[in-house]
C-alpha cells in the first residue's frame, strides 16, 4: 500500500479532507496502478481487508472521489456504475458475459465531426466503449 503521507497529500491536494475511510479507500485504489471496479467490488475488496465501511459510505466517497477528480465513472451498463482510477482520456473494451473492463491501447480511435455544442457548453470529453463477445466455438 502506499504509504499515508503520500495518500493524505493526494487527497489534500484534490481538495478532500483526509479522513480514514478516503484513506483506507485511496490506499485500495491507486496501490497497484490503474484498474476498472464497481463500488460493490470495493466494498467487498475493504471488508475483507478489515475496514467497517458501509456500501452508502463507499458510494459517498467514489462520488467525491469523482467530483475531485481522482477517480471516473463509467457507463457500461445500465444497472452498475464502473470506476477507473485511470483519470486521462480514453476509452474502453466491455466483455459481454463476464463485465470485464479493458483500455483500448493508445490512441487507436479517431474521431472526427462531432456535432458543435449548444451554445453555453463545450464538450468535456467523449466515452467510447467498445463491447465484445467471444466468438462462437464451431
């Protein structure tokens, strides 16, 4: 896990007091690099480890996790909301069947003509997800 100054100063930097339950979550998150979650799965992943959080308290704390900008959600499904601490631009693979999140490597989209904002808007960023599904056995 990384270390608690390291992970205080994260969150203080983002502008979010450092309490234990965003420590303990933040230490979940970002010690092994980037990954796709449910809050459900954290939830799991800090209970098993010993943290007393409620699910409400995980969802909190991802919400304000997102407004600070260290964690984005994901709209793959209708039913879940999907996390991944990988923050830049970029998009993602689902498969089908078994809710597996992956990066499309680099930048192997191109996207071109985007419809011009309403006025009063600018566009933030654009979301491709690109949804597979083994192939049949014949």
């Amino acid at each position: 896990m990384p270390h608690r100054t390291t992970t205080t100063q994260r969150l203080r930097s983002a502008g979010l007091r450092p309490t234990q339950q965003r420590i303990a979550l933040a230490n979940l998150l970002f010690a092994e690099g980037y990954r796709h979650f449910t809050a459900e799965e954290l939830h799991h992943e800090a209970t098993q480890r010993g943290f007393a959080l409620s699910v409400a308290t995980v969802y909190n704390t991802l919400s304000q996790f997102t407004e600070a900008g260290l964690v984005r959600t994901l709209a793959v499904e209708g039913a879940r909301t999907w996390y991944d601490t990988n923050v830049a631009d970029h998009h993602h693979f689902f498969v089908e069947g078994s809710g597996e999140i992956l990066d499309v490597p680099g930048s192997h989209i191109k996207i071109d003509n985007l419809p011009e904002p309403p006025d009063g808007f600018e566009i933030a960023n654009v979301d491709i997800v690109i949804r597979l599904r083994p192939l049949p056995f014949n």
